[in-house]
C-alpha cells in the first residue's frame, strides 16, 4: 500500500473544486449539508467526524477515508479514538473493512507526519 493520502486529499479538494465549477447548485447543497452535519451539537464535531471515518470504511470509500481521517485529526480526534472507529467499522463490515481499516491506519500514519495539507 503505497497511496500518498494527503496528496490524494489534496487532488480531491481540487477536484471537487471543479466539480462544483461544473455543477454548482448541486456541490454548493453538499457542501451546506456537509457543514450543517458536522457542526458540534448534541454530538462534538470529533465524534461527528469520527461516525463518519467509521462509515467510510464500511461502504469502502477511499477518498472518504482522506477526508474523514484529515478532518478527525483537525477536529482533536486521537490516534486511539481512530483505531477504536477502525474496529467498529470492522465489526459493522467484516473482512472488506479490515481491508479499509489498513487504509485508514496508512492514511493516519502519513496525515500524523504533518504533511502539508
């Protein structure tokens, strides 16, 4: 598993970025959807973030698994709180998220070395 996954991030932002050049309304109600989800409230942020790490493993989403680690991580979550969502994303989705879950871990290992982001 080689995958650069703050550089993969990285492009993704950028992509999204002309995605929603492309198809505005439709980015810009994500994006409204995004930040009205994650804002702390009977859940904190963290713990928002961290359900959806936990579900980005089970469905399989690589640039999920980006997003949500990069954002965990800016939100305080630890690297204990994210091995504990990889564990339940595992028992939620079997062998697959296992899989995943080794992908959550690589991303986690590289966002923790302060890649620029």
């Amino acid at each position: 598993m080689t995958k650069d996954h703050p550089k993969y991030y990285r492009e993704l932002v950028g992509l999204m970025n002309q995605l929603g050049s492309e198809i505005p309304g439709t980015i810009k109600g994500f994006n409204s959807l995004h930040k009205a989800s994650i804002t702390a409230g009977a859940l904190t942020a963290k713990t928002k973030e961290l359900i959806a790490l936990g579900i980005a493993i089970t469905v399989r989403c690589d640039g999920c698994i980006a997003f949500h680690i990069h954002d965990a991580l800016e939100a305080g979550a630890l690297k204990e709180e994210i091995m504990e969502t990889i564990g339940v994303a595992v028992l939620m989705g079997g062998g697959p998220s296992v899989m995943y879950g080794c992908e959550a871990l690589a991303a986690l290992k590289q966002f923790e070395q302060n890649q620029p982001v």
